[in-house]
C-alpha cells in the first residue's frame, strides 16, 4: 500500500496485521482518484472525512493531492493511521477512535461539515447504508461535496434525500464503489 501521487507520492503505508482489516486495492484506489480527478479540485476541498479509515490510505492520497486537512475515524487502526499521518508529516489530521456512528453523530452535533468524504466499511454489516444514512441525515458533507462509499458488489444502497448518485463502478464479483453528490441544502 503506497501513496499514489502528489507531495507523499510512493510513500509506502504502514499495514496492519492479519485480515481483520481490508485495505482498497492499489488498483481500485488509483481507479477511484483518477474518476475524483475528473469530479473535483483537490486544491479546493478544505476536509476530507475517512470513515473505517483502517490505515488512513484514501484520506492522505487525499492531502497528498492537495487537500488541506482530514479526519480519520477507526474503531481499531488509529495507531497505524498515526504512524502513517507521521510518516507523510501532514500537519493537519485528526484522529478519532471509536464507533462510527456515535463519532458522527458527534461531528454533526457540532456542526462539523466536509468536502468530501471516504466511507469504506467491513463488506455485509449494512455499515455501508448506515453511514451514508447518516452523513446525509447530520448535513456533514457541504453542498456539492462528495461522499464515496466502497462496498460489497451484492450490496445496494438506498439514496438518502438530498444526495445524488453521480457514479457507480463495479471491480470484479466483489467491490462497488458509489460516489455520491450534495445537491441542496435541508
């Protein structure tokens, strides 16, 4: 696992042990950011949310591209996320350690709002739907910001109000990755 390109580019990541967790794919990450590239300004998204960060992989590509600040949500990995955030010497991360849906209903009460956004759950815990349930139901992701959400080819996602989903892309028999756009505000 490296950093594909921009001021971290071939940085190798530091990985944790084991399978209990599943970091995107080279190819399915340089997939993902060559579609973004297409959809948005690095230079222009001021936060970046990666939610089941595992080891932080999608929110620093994301600074390496020009994102000025990310927060990284894990219920397990924070500490190789940190190792990895000092690693690239990015500055600007916050590391937040718990279950996802308390640390976001948290974010929301303190109307904490993100450009765009990773949601790259453990495949078949409905995890997937529940986050971008939530991202949508909190107002955490700006107008016209993005939330990308990573998961299970045989899962189907609901689209909450007030998303729209730009782009869908199938790798194989087992990921999908949907990307999503803020269309107006609540």
């Amino acid at each position: 696992m490296r950093i594909i390109t921009g001021t971290a580019r071939g940085l190798k990541l530091k990985t944790p042990n084991g399978l209990s967790t599943r970091p995107t794919a080279d190819r399915v990450k340089e997939s993902l950011f060559n579609i973004l590239n297409g959809l948005t300004n690095f230079a222009e998204i001021n936060a970046v949310l990666d939610i089941f960060a595992g080891t932080g992989a999608l929110g620093l590509e994301s600074m390496s591209r020009g994102a000025k600040s990310a927060t990284f949500i894990d219920a397990a990995t924070t500490q190789i996320i940190g190792e990895n955030v000092r690693r690239t010497k990015f500055t600007n991360c916050t590391i937040l350690r718990g279950d996802f849906d308390k640390i976001l209903r948290h974010l929301g009460e303190q109307n904490f709002t993100f450009d765009l956004i990773f949601s790259d759950p453990p495949y078949a815990t409905n995890f997937a739907q529940k986050s971008l349930t939530l991202v949508a139901e909190l107002n955490l992701l700006n107008v016209n910001g993005l939330i990308i959400v990573e998961h299970g080819a045989t899962e189907t996602l609901n689209t909450p109000p007030n998303l729209q989903l730009v782009r869908q892309t199938i790798y194989g028999r087992t990921t999908s990755l949907e990307i999503f756009e803020r269309t107006a505000s609540p």
